[in-house]
C-alpha cells in the first residue's frame, strides 16, 4: 500500500470512530434523567465477609508461575 492509500484508511477509519462516537453520545443523552433498572434480586449472590478456609488452596497452583514442585523451563 502506498502512503496515500494508507492516509486514506486511516481517514476513512477515523470517519467510522467518529460517528460511532457521536452516535454513542447521542444515546448517552437520550437515557439521562431515566431512572435506572433495579437490579433482578433472582440474579443477584450473596458473598459473605468471614475470610475463605485456606484449605480451599492447599494444592493450587500460583497463578502464572506454574506447580510450586516444579522448575520454570
């Protein structure tokens, strides 16, 4: 591609980005004043605030650094 053609996709992709936005703020006013959805309580789960029992990860692995009984290649 030459360096016209590139400008031009690079236009032409700003363009889109460009209407997406405006079409996007446009929404953004549009639901303004709206009183939001509740949440579906049918949806919703309770976590509870008593810390987790550390035997829940007795044989987990570090997340990213593999089996604690094994080397890195």
């Amino acid at each position: 591609m030459s360096l016209h053609d590139d400008l031009t996709a690079v236009r032409r992709t700003l363009d889109e980005l460009t209407r997406k936005v405006e079409r996007l703020e446009q929404q953004a006013a549009a639901t303004r004043g709206k009183p939001a959805l509740a949440p579906d309580p049918s949806r919703m789960v309770t976590v509870p605030d008593t810390p987790y029992d550390s035997a829940l990860w007795t044989d987990s692995d570090d997340e990213g650094l593999g089996a604690r009984d094994r080397r890195a290649p």
